[in-house]
C-alpha cells in the first residue's frame, strides 16, 4: 500500500469572494517561545501567505545565560561543569572540546587511557544524541512520544553508564586538562561493551520503524533542501553539512585524539534535504558502534591524567589558542585567550547549532508551515548551546 | 597551509594598498594571526577565499574582544655609565597602549582540508558606535556572530545585512560583553556573601553601630 | 485526610461494602490524581523532566501524563530550566492564561534562584519573583526520582486543600488575583525587578 497525498481540487477550494482578503498580505505569526515543538525556547517570526512561509525571521535569547562572561570571571577550571551545560544532552563532548583548547593553550599531554576513554565516552555520546533526536523529530512528526520512548530506553542504558563512572547522568564534569577525571573499571568497560554488542539491534528496529515508514518519506523527502555551496559559506557543520554531500568530518580532517587509529567511513548524502539528514544519522550511529568495538578492545590499563598538570593555581601562558572537535551537532570549538592569569582573558564558544541555523529561513522558504517544524526538528538545535 | 609570511605577501600583492600584519601569538599553540587594515579588508577577504591555493572557503568563528587600555614593559639592554665604567643596563620602558575593540576570524578550508588562518580586524577606539567592515558578504557564516558581537560589544558592521540586537532584547542599552559594564544591582539575600558579592550585600543591610566591627552585616533592610 | 468522617466508622462500613467519603475529599482526590502539565521545558532540566514522562520513570502512574501544549488546558506548570530576563515576561503571561486552580513547581536551582548563572546580565534569579510557586526542587538537574517526589508532594498539598471554611484554598477566595502583572523591558532589567507581593525573600539576620 503506497501513500499518496490527496489534493483538493480547484472547485472544492472555497471561493476567492467568499472570505476576507486573499490579495497576497502576509501573516505574521510568531513561533514560540513556548510551543510544543520548537526544541527548548526558540522563536520564529515567520510571514505566511495562506499557508506558505514568505519570510522567517528567528529569534534568539532566550535562554542567554551569559556563558562567556562567567567564563572570564571563574578560573580555567571552574568553567569545566558551565561547559557540561552549553549543550545538555552531550556533556562529555563539550567537557572534551573545552580540554582540548586549554590543552592547546598550554600544551598539555594527554596519556593514552585517557584518550581511549575520551573517544569510548564521546562515541556514547554521539549514540543517544543521535537516537534522542530522531526520536524528538518524530514527536514533532506527530507520532506523539512513542519513538521517544524508544529513543529514552536506549538512552537510559547509556544514561547508567555516565553515571556509573561520573557520577551524573547528564552533567558529568569528566574530562580535565591532561585526561579524565576517574579511570573505568573493568566492570564497566565489560558493561559498556555489552550495551554497545546490543545497539546493532536496536538500530535495525529502530530504522525499520523510522526511515522506511511512508509518512516520514513522505514529509521528509525534498523538503528543507540545502545547497553545499550556500551550506559552506554559512558555516554549516556536522551531519548537515554531510547530507549536502561535502565530505568534512573533524574526527579525520584534524585527526584529534587518537582519532586515526580507529577505521571508520563518513556517510555522505545525496540531496541536502531532510530524510538525509535523519540517515546520516542513523548511519552515524553505525559508524559510532564500529568506533567504540574497536576502543572497547584496544584499551589498555595505564594512567589516566598527566602528573605534570597543575590543579590549583593553573596558569597558562599568556597566548590563544582555538580547540575543535567534531561534536553530534557539529563542529564545537573554544577560543580562549589567555593573559597569564588564572581567568581567561576571553572566553568563546563556537556554538554549532547557532551556525546551523544561518540558513533556517533558506531552507524554509516556500514550504508550508507543518513542514517548518520538520526542517527545525533536522537542524538539531539544543537552546543552551543556541544562546550559550 | 602556506605560512604565514607566504599568505602576507600574496594578500598585500593581491589588494594594492593592503596593510597586513603578523600578530605573534606567544604561546604554545602556534596560531598566530594576520591584522589587516578596515579599509581593504573585504578585497582581502575575498581574495582568501577565492584564490585555488588558499582557498579559505569556511569561517568557522567569528569572536569579539575588548582590549581595555594597556601598558606594555619593554626591557632592553642599554649602555650607561655607572660608577665610571660603561656598562650593559636593563632598562624598562612603558609603552601605552590604548583600548580597542578586534573582530577575529577563524578560517579553514574545506576544499583543500586545511587551516586555522586567524584575521583580526580592529577598531580605532573603544567608543560606542566604532565601525567595522563586515564580512557578511564574504562569507555568510559571519551574519548571526557578527549580529552578536554588535549586540554584546557594540561593534557596528558596515555592510551587514541586518545589524540587530540578537541575544538581548530590544530595548536593552549598553553592551554587556564590555570589560566595564556594570550590572545592575540585582540583590538578593545571600546565606554566606564573599568578595564583590558582600561588598554589595553591605548596601543593603542596616548597620548595628552598637556592635565592635560596625561595618560587619547585621540586620536587613524591611 | 478527613476529620469530619470516623476512620474506624469509615473501615467498618467499607467492609460491609458501603463507601462513604466527603466531597472534598472526592474532589481533591480527582483533582490531584489527572493534574495536566504544561509541557514547558526551558534548559537542561526539561530533559530531565522528558526522561521522567518517558518509559524508566514513568509519571505516567501518577496522573501526569498528558503534557498539555496550551496553557488554557493545562493545571500545572512546571518551570525546568533557567528563567532569563527576556523570557520572564512571557512565563508570567502564560500563567496568567492558565485557568484556576493551578500549581507551579519550581525545578532545578535556576528556577529556585538563578542557579549556576546566578551572576548573569541576563538571568532572572528565581522564578519566584514574579509568580507564586508551591514545590520547589532542588538539584541541577534533578533526578527525575526527585521530580516524582516534588510531584507527590503537589499531591499531599492539593489532598490537604479545604474547600470551605476560613482556611479555604486560595484559588477560592474572590479576593485573591489569578493573574499577575507582566514586567516590562527596561534598559538594563526588568521593570520591575521583581512582584513586591509575590517575592517574599526570608529575612534573617546574619550574625559576624
């Protein structure tokens, strides 16, 4: 049984004399900030004529919470736990971006356990990221929470894990400069690893539900497509940028980390539109368990910080330093210019879902507004990482 | 990636008239950065990104900083006569450096897979309303972070598409992000105040002069 | 529970099969078993509140499963996340255009009293400045344990809400206002700053 979407027929449409003025004046609706799919406080202006959008003008701030001004006022250290909260459902990756710049900063080593639970930990990352939102963008969809319970349950097995090892389930506060907090037991690398055997099973029932049912076909396909040309140009990282075609994934380019020792491949989309988007997520996910196989048994026992690194009065020499890595959002990095005290002179972000949304009203234009949910919902945006 | 002396000389020979400076960055990270002056820095820009040899098609971040004013010592070995014999003597001088406000461009490409190039772009002073050219147009990356160094900084970008505030609401004043704003005082009853924050608990509770230590909290305010 | 009805009258009748409860008791009793909340996440702790109404910690048994999108449908709201001076005009409108009689829960320490970011320009330091909170959580983010808790705790208070009476609940009383006055931009904060009748901070003397 195919689906087809039913058109009304020019008759049935009610009579241009009948209702008020039909002569092209838009509408301005404002989306949000509370609605329930806009991800967290996000507000859309959008200017509709009849059902199409005209325009699309977003609105930021929302959640602005000062973030960079925090960081100049707390030590280098003391903003480790702000940067679990920028993007709040990826805590490990934004702990390991912030440590990579500092390590930048002040040239730090990293032991090798610590690197091999930094990759195990950000590909389990990159796990629930990428299952929450496929799981939240089917929400929007209109399957009303089942898929997101789906989504949850496997995010609660690795929730445990997180939890097991930091402490917290969501802000973990793991890394620091020259390695990670607390070392894994063998119990929990065992743990891990059988959650991580199971996963391929919950991603083939998970796909099957998801990407070959009709309606998202249907909704998904064609709609928000976005040119790799406009999609450079804008700044555009992470999954989107690769469903546009363009082969730019961190983890090889920069090859931070130990990220060369691990074989794995980059999947790349055809079209730029939206059901590319949720299968470059689906196949990241693939690729994040072939990783994490691979960690799981190359780990060795050792230590897990550099003695060299001093914890109290850390003071790095006065100099900049720019730290990125390849989050499950994009491309995250930290800019942080130091003036030889124990504060950053300043403190940056580099926040991917921000950028991300340069070409919100691009990819929005002359769809209709059921299908501006879906194109947000692919974009991925988390509001803490938004307005920092 | 060239380096950086390389990509200096191509971009001055490219726009006539382009001063462009090395900013060494002292510390270990070797990224240190190009200032290009405001004037020719849209034709540099464009040639950065269009030439097939550096081909910087990516801005990947664009932040604001605010240099307040500075004073730099410089020691240097200066011969003087001490005691009747010439001798080498340091001798330090203090330079001034006024404040300033700097736009800085981090760029990569991703056809040719390499980078960081850092530009700067600074302004002439720290006053209210300072220009700078945008790089919107170049690339746009820069059109939402360039909106949020005018609302958080004050920077206003010629050549921008739609300069508006983007993190503040509209009828917000001043520029938070600044190293001399000063926040309102917001107070709210602290259990154990310290530093800045005691310092402006103290306005807002009475004083018990009948106590030793008078300037001790005591009392609040009704 | 009741102290107009007997327990031991009460358990003597029960066994012969006759029930007998008071009309509070019957309406308090429906009211805090289907409460409707507002599904309103701002920050991280909205995701902890999703991983409460998910399938692991299930707030469904509790009654609160439908998570209502329009604040005319909706009884409780539960402020997750940070408050910032520029959304708090808009938290104060949607709880005015919830019906009577409803409930907030504070949750998470930015809502309690700006949290973490409690320095901030732009960081409303509680919600409680503007309107009237009954349960608030501590917790950054709050187990999702902690937010059943918090919401078991709404139960008891609803259960112990008389109808009638001088102590009668608040949204009862004629006199007592629903909605609440909306704070206006201002140049560097909100004006005000905070609901004089509202915002009741404690007053305590700190001794040295």
């Amino acid at each position: 049984m195919s689906a087809t979407i039913e058109t009304i027929e020019a008759m049935e449409r009610p009579p241009v004399t009948m209702t008020s003025r039909l002569d092209g004046e838009l509408l301005e609706v404002s989306m949000g900030p509370q609605h329930p799919s806009t991800h967290g406080v996000f507000r859309m202006n959008v200017a509709l004529e009849g059902e199409i959008v005209r325009k699309l003008k977003p609105v930021f701030g929302y959640l602005h919470r000062n973030h960079e001004q925090i960081g100049e006022d707390t030590t280098y250290l003391g903003s480790m736990p702000y940067t679990d909260r920028l993007d709040y459902f990826c805590s490990m990756t934004n702990n390991w971006a912030y440590a990579l710049s500092v390590e930048k900063l002040a040239s730090i080593e990293v032991p090798e356990r610590a690197e091999y639970l930094r990759v195990i930990l950000a590909e389990l990352t990159r796990l629930q990221n990428h299952a929450s939102l496929l799981g939240f963008l089917l929400s929007d969809m209109g399957a009303w929470g089942t898929p997101l319970m789906y989504a949850f349950r496997e995010r609660e097995k690795i929730l445990d894990l997180f939890e097991s090892l930091s402490g917290s389930r969501m802000m973990c506060d793991y890394m620091r400069f020259g390695g990670c907090r607390v070392d894994a037991s063998d119990e929990w690398l065992s743990r891990a690893k059988q959650i991580v055997d199971r996963f391929p099973k919950f991603l083939d029932e998970f796909e099957e539900l998801i990407l070959q049912n009709e309606i998202v076909i249907a909704r998904t396909q064609n709609v928000g497509k976005l040119s790799p040309e406009l999609a450079v140009s804008a700044g555009i990282t992470g999954p989107m940028l690769r469903a546009c075609g363009v082969n730019y994934d961190i983890r090889k380019v920069d090859g931070y980390g130990i990220y060369p020792r691990f074989k794995f491949r980059i999947p790349l989309g055809e079209h730029g539109d939206t059901y590319d988007r949720l299968m470059m997520r689906a196949l990241e996910m693939r690729e994040s368990v072939e990783i994490l196989k691979q960690a799981l048994a190359q780990i060795q026992p050792g230590p897990i910080v550099n003695p060299k690194v001093k914890v109290r009065a850390f003071r790095p020499p006065v100099g900049e330093a720019y730290g990125r890595i390849e989050g499950p959002k994009g491309e995250l990095g930290f800019y942080l210019i130091s003036d030889g005290g124990p504060n950053p002179y300043r403190y940056r972000v580099r926040p991917p879902s921000f950028i991300n949304l340069t070409v919100l009203e691009d990819m929005c234009l002359g769809h209709v507004v059921a299908d501006v949910m879906v194109i947000l919902g692919s974009v991925d945006i988390v509001m803490g990482e938004v307005d920092r | 990636m060239e380096t950086l002396e390389q990509i200096k000389n191509r971009c001055e020979l490219a726009a006539r008239g382009a001063k462009v400076e090395i900013v060494a960055n002292p510390g270990p990270s070797q990224q240190s950065s190009l200032l290009i002056d405001n004037e020719h820095a849209v034709p540099v820009a464009r040639f950065l990104r269009d030439h097939p040899a550096l081909s910087f098609d990516f801005c990947s971040n664009v932040t604001g900083v605010d240099w307040l004013d500075r004073v730099a010592k410089k020691t240097a070995k200066v011969k003087q006569v001490v005691d009747g014999v010439e001798k080498e003597v340091d001798q330090t001088t203090e330079e001034k450096i006024p404040g300033y406000l700097e736009a800085v461009y981090h760029l990569y490409s991703i056809k040719l897979k390499h980078g960081p190039l850092i530009i700067r772009l600074r302004t002439e002073n720290r006053a209210d309303g300072t220009r700078l050219p945008s790089l919107t147009p170049v690339w746009r990356s820069a059109e939402l972070q360039e909106r949020e160094i005018f609302d958080l900084y004050g920077i206003v970008f010629d050549g921008h598409p739609d300069l508006r505030r983007i993190l503040m609401w509209d009828e917000f004043k001043d520029h938070p992000m600044r190293k001399d704003y000063v926040q309102p005082d917001d107070f709210e009853w602290e259990p154990t105040p310290h530093d800045e924050v005691l310092e402006r608990a103290k306005q807002h509770y009475t004083s018990r002069p009948q106590l030793d230590g008078a300037e001790k909290i005591t009392a609040p305010q009704s | 529970m009741s102290e107009q009805i007997d327990e031991n009258l009460r358990s003597e009748l029960q066994r012969q099969g006759v029930w007998v409860t008071s009309m509070q008791e019957l309406y308090n009793w429906g009211r805090k078993n289907s409460i409707w909340p507002l599904q309103f996440g701002l920050a991280c702790c909205a995701i902890e509140m999703i991983a409460t109404a998910a399938s692991r910690y299930d707030i469904a048994r509790f009654g609160g499963e439908i998570f209502r999108p329009s604040p005319r449908q909706a009884d409780l709201m539960i402020v997750a996340g940070t408050v910032t001076k520029k959304m708090a005009p808009q938290i104060v409108r949607l709880y005015n255009q919830m019906p009577d009689p409803k409930y907030v829960i504070s949750m998470g320490a930015c809502a309690i009293s700006g949290g973490p970011f409690k320095q901030g320009y732009n960081v409303l330091k509680g919600i409680d400045r503007y309107i009237p909170v009954d349960v608030y959580i501590p917790g950054c983010p709050p187990r999702p344990e902690a937010l059943l808790h918090a919401f078991m705790e709404l139960q008891r208070k609803i259960d112990n809400q008389k109808l009638s009476g001088s102590e009668k609940a608040e949204f009862l009383k004629p006199e007592q206002p629903s909605e609440f006055p909306v704070p206006a931009f201002g140049d560097h904060d909100l004006n005000p700053p905070a609901n004089p009748k509202v915002y009741h901070p404690p007053k305590l003397e700190r001794q040295s």
